[in-house]
C-alpha cells in the first residue's frame, strides 16, 4: 500500500529542521566555487568529477570525505555563504526555525579563528529573517577530539554566548562515549547552553551511549537515537522526559542500509516525540523535505503521521512556549486548509 500523503502535502507543511549540520550542506557547486576563489587545490576543476567523490558506505569514509571538503571554508563571508545557502534551501522546504549545527574544531583544527566561523554563520542567521526562516545555532564538539579540546572550545565561545543556543556532540562515536564529556557538558548547562548529542545508528554499545546521554548527562534531545527501541525502559524515559530524537532518513539508508522505518513508526506509536531531519543533505541525497518524503514512501505514513513529525519538531525545539503554539497553529491551519 502507498502512502496516502502526496509530495506536495510534504513540501508545503510547516516544520522545524533540529539536525542538520551546516558543514554538511557544503554542495559541491559552492565547494567548487570557493575552492576557485581562495586558490585552494581539491584535486578537480570539474564539476562531475567532484560530484563522484561523495561516495562512502561506512560513517568513517564518509568522514573522510565530510571533513577534506572544509579545506575551501576560509573566510568569514565562505562561512555566511556556507549558511546562507543552506537557509534559502530551508525555506524553500518550508521550514520555519531552524537549530543549525556547526562544529570549531574542525576549522580552529586547520587555522581558522574561532571568530572567524561564528561571525560568518551568526550573520547568516541574523539575516534569515529577512527570508522568514527563524534560525539559531548550536554549536558541537567533535568526539574524537580530547575532551580538553572540547573545554578549550567551550571557553572560546564564551564571548559569542548570545550567538550560540546550545551544545551538541558528534563525529566519531566509537571508543568516545557521552561520559567522556560529561565536564565540558555540565559547564555548557551552567552557562545556559540547551545540551544535545548524537547517538548513530547502530553504533558499537548504542544502548550504553543512550543511557549515558539521557540518565547521567541529561541531555534535552537525542540525535539520531533510534536504537532507543531496543530497551523499553529508556523509552519510557524519552517518554516521561519530552525527549526529542531527531532521526535523518536518508543518511541513515547510506550508512546502514535501512532508513530505520520501523523505528520510527514505533518511536510514533509510543508518543516519543521524534522528527524528521536532512543531517548532511549535500552528501545524503535531499534537504529536508526529501527526506519526509523518502520516509513517507517506504514506511507507508499517513497524513497524521507525517503531521505529527512536523508537530514534534516544534514540540521539542528549543523556542518559547508561545513560538510553539504559534508553529502548532499555523500547521493545523495548513492541514485544515487542505482537507
């Protein structure tokens, strides 16, 4: 049976992106471009040849390429144009708010200021507005850095506090656990900072990383997090707590061959408040709408699935009380006007 939810439903709902990386949205046409204008050598003035070397099948090759793209950010206007691209993609998939990930480390790591990055992508979101895209910043630290790295960073950011909405953690989740960063995390939520992490799909010890992350570090969402389904009892946690998990179809179908449909639909079915995110969309294959889409299709969902998705990103945004009920309405008013 098909899903009884058209294109066109998808591409005009209202709803919040909660997990996409802007590093992650670096397309090979503006790769390309910046490579030309800071005289930096990728190995191809072509196009096409560039569009071939996204390629991988394990998180660790596609890491490789992730972090090897970055080398053309260099200025403070590549990082506006890194995200300003990314937001008009945004709204034009109806996205409404935004919490947009970015990771320092990879750009202190390589030369670039710390005032560099964060200057060039605050301003992008600054100006979002002016496209009606409400956009917010949260900043991650790298888990195969140290966790001094991760304090080093924390401590940086300090006088763009205003600029930077929360905390994550990401990268390579093998042999680097939540509670490796539990100090760095719990400074984070003492400044003010809301605090999420990523917890991949079908990671070596997902379960014990889950309940690092959401019994003893506390975090608010979980990114990714599907695994979650193979303990009853954290899920009554998730449940209990209003945790949001933020699963990203189309990343997921690279890395492991399934785009963890029926993950979702339980998560669903057990009122865990999970959405629907692009993670990496210039290496994934689509934006966000692309990937309600792909979910839609091959999980069968219904209008109210699909509705409910949207209201969850929403429901576990990191916005006022208000702002929810106001996203909330203007999603029941598209619904009604379609029906």
């Amino acid at each position: 049976m098909a899903t009884t939810v058209s294109r066109e439903f998808i591409d005009n709902l209202p709803k919040a992106e909660l997990h996409v990386h802007l590093e992650g949205t670096l397309e090979p046409e503006l790769r390309l471009k910046l490579a030309q204008k800071n005289h930096i050598d990728i190995g191809t003035t072509s196009l096409e040849n560039l569009k071939a070397t996204y390629q991988y099948d394990t998180l660790a090759s596609f890491l490789a390429v992730y972090y090897s793209a970055m080398a053309v950010l260099q200025t403070e206007d590549d990082f506006y144009d890194l995200a300003f691209t990314y937001l008009k993609k945004a709204r034009q998939n109806n996205v409404r708010h935004v919490e947009m990930f970015f990771d320092p480390q990879a750009h202190t790591s390589r030369g670039i200021s710390f005032e560099t990055v964060i200057n060039g992508l605050s301003k992008a979101a600054k100006d979002a507005k002016e496209i009606g895209v409400d956009a917010q910043l949260v900043m991650c630290f790298l888990r195969d850095f140290s966790k001094e790295s991760a304090r080093k960073t924390l401590l940086a950011a300090e006088p763009y506090h205003e600029k930077i909405l929360g905390i994550g953690l990401d990268s390579d989740e093998h042999n680097n656990p939540p509670l490796k960063f539990s100090t760095p995390f719990e400074k984070a939520v003492s400044s003010g900072y809301h605090i999420t992490m990523h917890a991949d799909v079908d990671q070596i010890d997902s379960i014990d990383h889950i309940k690092q992350a959401l019994e003893v570090i506390g975090v608010e969402r979980l990114d990714h997090g599907t695994n979650i389904v193979e303990n009853p009892d954290l899920i009554k946690f998730a449940c209990a707590h209003k945790i949001g998990l933020t699963s990203c179809p189309n990343s997921n179908k690279f890395l492991s061959q399934d785009m963890k449909n029926h993950e979702v639909k339980t998560l669903l079915d057990y009122n865990v408040k999970i959405s629907i995110n692009s993670d990496d969309p210039a290496y994934f294959g689509g934006f966000i709408n692309d990937n309600y889409w792909a979910i839609a299709q091959t999980a069968n969902l219904t209008q109210a699935q699909v509705v409910k998705l949207a209201k969850n990103s929403f429901d576990t945004a990191w916005i006022s009380e208000k702002q929810k009920a106001s996203y909330q309405n203007e999603i029941d008013s598209y619904v009604a006007s379609t029906n």
